[in-house]
C-alpha cells in the first residue's frame, strides 16, 4: 500500500547506491533513477547530492528517510495484520542465515515449516554472521540466523541452541587418534580458517585468545569462505580446522574426517535475530518458535 516512490527512496537511502537499490528491489537502474526524480519533484526538493559517481542524502533527504521508514513501517503492519483475519499463515518470509546454518540446518527446518504453512513464500539470503546481522538491522531481512552474538544495538538476539566446535583432520593424519587436543597444539599444525566475519572465525579466535595463543602464533595456511570447503581441504590431510560438529556428521560416519574434542570445550549458541523495536508478524513468530525447536533437536542429536 506505500508510495512505490517512498519504497524506493528507502532503498536508495540505506544503500546510498542506485546499483544495489536497483539489485535489492529487482529493478532496472534508470527505473530507479526515474522514481527518485518523481518523488524529488513532488516534494520540490532535492533528495540526494551527486559527486563523482557517489550519493549522500541532503538535509531533505534525511528528513525524509526518517518519516519513509515510519510509513513503510505501518504499511507492512497495516496490510500483515488485516491479512492475519483470515486464520492463514502466509505472505513473504525474509530469511537470512550464516553460511553454517544454511547449509546444515535450514534446508530441513524450512522444508518442514512450507509442509505446515504452504501458502509462506521464504526467500533466503546466505551471508556470513556480520551481513546478517547488519541487513536485520537495516530491516532488509525478517528474520536472521547466526553463529556469533550480536553486536548491534538495533538487533535483538534470542540464543536458542547449543554448538559444539571440535578439531577435524584426516584419518591419516597424526592427531587423527588423539582423545583431546589443546589450543596450544591445534594452533601449532597447519590451519585452514574461516574468513573475517564468519561466526566460526570470530569463535575459534576467541578461543585461541582466552588460551593465550597470539595470532602471530596460529599457522594459518589458508583461509576459506565455507565449512564445505575447509572439510575437502582438510580430508586432503594438509592440515586441520575448527568447525561445528553438526556441520561433519555426515564426513564421520563416512570416515572421511575425524573430529577431536578441545580441551578445553568449545561450545558457541546458535542465535536467531530480529530487528528491535519492529513489530512482528504471526508469520515470523511462528517461524521463530519452530526454527528454534527445530535448531535446539537437530543440535541435541549430534
């Protein structure tokens, strides 16, 4: 029901691009452009200053944001709530989630909840923790999941499991049959890590850090963008990781990975995020409660 000019602005302005508003949106930049120019000449005013290929709201522009969020923000309430009269769960659900939890827990919880709800489109966005939570905060997304505590004061975090991280190798390799390893020793093999942001790397370097362990003294042989990844490296026996034990169950029970326990443990909650102070749909709290359920079983089971 809100201004399509006022939606888009919106975008524009938390973006402070016509590209990524335009990607975001799923529209062409000169349409973009064109509803910017609209709104601009509807208010007799100019919104945004352009200076060598960059944008910043004006004065305008920043009176504007504030009352466009409020706006679009009693827009999506207005139109969730009438839609909840009904009894149906349904509508869009704006998912984001750290690559872990992607790839190892939400394709069976979202394939569950559409059998119960099947008229919720879910859309999901795959990120590392820090996008996440800043895309929640920014209100691009409903509804995150991630492996690190939040960091944002417009974010609100709710823990609602427990995740063991373990040492994984090779079969082959010499610390395959070690009941326990240190910090200490984990950090002196070769490393293949997580990359900056990554929930999993801001765990194993706090980690390394309560023990005492400089990052100048981690041999750190490479760094990856996903578990599925690190795991093919390191079955190739070049080194170790840390990593969920959650996300190697299948590569146990293969014998293609060992996972050996930390001395001391690593234990990390999984949290879902949502925006502060926004109202939530039925539709997202329904979703919360049973992603949460679902997350704390599928974490007891392994």
């Amino acid at each position: 029901m809100a201004d399509r000019r006022l939606q888009v602005f919106h975008a524009v302005a938390r973006q402070l691009s016509f590209t990524k508003a335009a990607e975001q949106l799923f529209m062409t930049q000169p349409a973009v452009t064109f509803q910017i120019k609209q709104l601009e000449e509807h208010l007799n005013t100019r919104l945004f200053e352009r200076n060598h290929g960059r944008i910043a709201l004006t004065p305008a522009g920043e009176l504007v944001l504030g009352y466009a969020e409020k706006i679009l923000t009693l827009s999506e309430e207005l139109e969730t709530r009438v839609g909840e009269l009904t009894g149906d769960i349904s509508g869009p659900l704006l998912l984001g989630a750290s690559t872990t939890i992607a790839e190892f827990f939400l394709p069976q919880i979202l394939g569950e909840f559409k059998a119960m709800h099947p008229h919720v489109q879910a859309r999901m966005t795959v990120a590392n923790s820090e996008t996440i939570e800043t895309r929640i905060a920014e209100h691009v997304l409903d509804v995150g999941l991630i492996e690190s505590a939040s960091h944002l004061p417009g974010v609100q975090t709710e823990v609602c499991c427990e995740d063991v991280l373990v040492m994984i190798c090779s079969p082959k390799y010499k610390m395959a049959k070690a009941k326990r390893v240190s910090a200490a020793e984990v950090a002196g093999e070769p490393f293949i890590s997580r990359e900056s942001g990554s929930g999993t790397r801001e765990f194993a370097d706090q980690y390394f850090q309560q023990n005492k362990i400089a990052p100048d003294a981690i041999n750190v042989v490479m760094e990856l963008g996903s578990p599925e990844a690190i795991k093919g490296v390191v079955a190739t026996g070049l080194g170790v990781s840390i990593l969920s034990r959650a996300t190697v169950a299948k590569e146990l029970k293969l014998g293609m990975l060992v996972a050996v326990p930390l001395d001391p443990p690593l234990i990390r909650g999984l949290s879902v995020v949502t925006p502060k102070d926004k109202f939530r749909s039925r539709l997202q709290a329904t979703f919360v409660e049973f992603a949460m359920a679902r997350m704390k079983e599928m974490a007891t089971a392994q």
